[in-house]
C-alpha cells in the first residue's frame, strides 16, 4: 500500500455539497490517475460516472447512509460484470484489497473538513461490498472505520 500524498489529492465538490454539508446522501467518488498517482475525489449527492473510466471501471465508490443506529458509510468496488474471467476477477479483487486503506485514507483526508465538523463519523461502521459475478469474488466485508484510515499527513 502506498502512502498518501496530500500534494496529489485534488478535491471538488457538486451538487450543492460543501465541505461540512450533507451528511445523509453524501457520496465520493475517488478516481486516480496510473501515469501520475493523482488521486481525485469527488464529493456530490450523485456519484461522478462522468469521472470513471468505463473499462478499467477502478474506481471507489462511497456513500454515507442513515440506518436505525446512526451512520454507516457504504463503498462499493467494481470487481467484474461478467467482462473479466475468474483468474482475472480474482486479481483486480486483490489489487482493490491491497489500495483499499490508500482510498480510503485519501476520502478522510480529502473530507477532512466534513469530520472535524462530525467527528463521531470516524467511528461509523464502514462496510465494503465487492460486486463481481461470481460467487466466491461478489461479497460484503467490514473494513472497521475511518479512524483506523486517518491520514498521518494530518
């Protein structure tokens, strides 16, 4: 996993968000640049497909949603649509596994803002579903949260 690089991290806001309002409907989109390691993430009610390569399709998607017991912050990976084969599904998924932290030390840092106004969202649950077409790759996992991601760029 790499470390963060604030200097890389581009940041912008749609849709009427700011970088302390909305909480519920809140969505990112974090995409990134191979040649260059930028890493752009995009806060909005919509998530920005405009900004997702639609053949790589590795982008991080994420959501903050109200549940019965508060917040929990919902991501979801693009793993295979039945486009790749098994053996390549299962690297992507190990690739997604293996730059998940940096994604989501990079949405902390980058909404940094958007905590320090609700700093109990740093201990809201954040669930990762992986979405592949097969069985043993297409699953839900607990990635703990956000505090465990804050940046030591901070």
């Amino acid at each position: 996993m790499g470390r963060l690089d604030p200097a890389k991290l581009f940041v912008e806001y749609r849709d009427g968000t700011g970088p302390t309002i909305p909480v519920s409907g809140r969505r990112h989109t974090l995409t990134h640049s191979d040649m260059t390691g930028e890493l752009f993430l995009t806060t909005g009610l919509h998530f920005a497909y405009d900004k997702v390569d639609v053949e790589m399709r590795d982008e991080v998607l994420g959501e903050w949603l109200q549940t019965g017991k508060g917040y929990i912050y919902c991501v979801y990976l693009h793993i295979d649509e039945g486009q790749f084969t098994l053996e390549e599904s299962t690297i992507r998924n190990q690739v997604f596994i293996r730059e998940l932290p940096l994604a989501l030390e990079a949405i902390r840092y980058g909404d940094s803002t958007f905590f320090s106004s609700y700093p109990q969202l740093d201990y809201a649950p954040v669930i990762v579903h992986f979405k592949s077409s097969y069985p043993g790759v297409n699953r839900r996992e607990d990635w703990r949260n956000f505090a465990h991601f804050k940046s030591r760029a901070m």
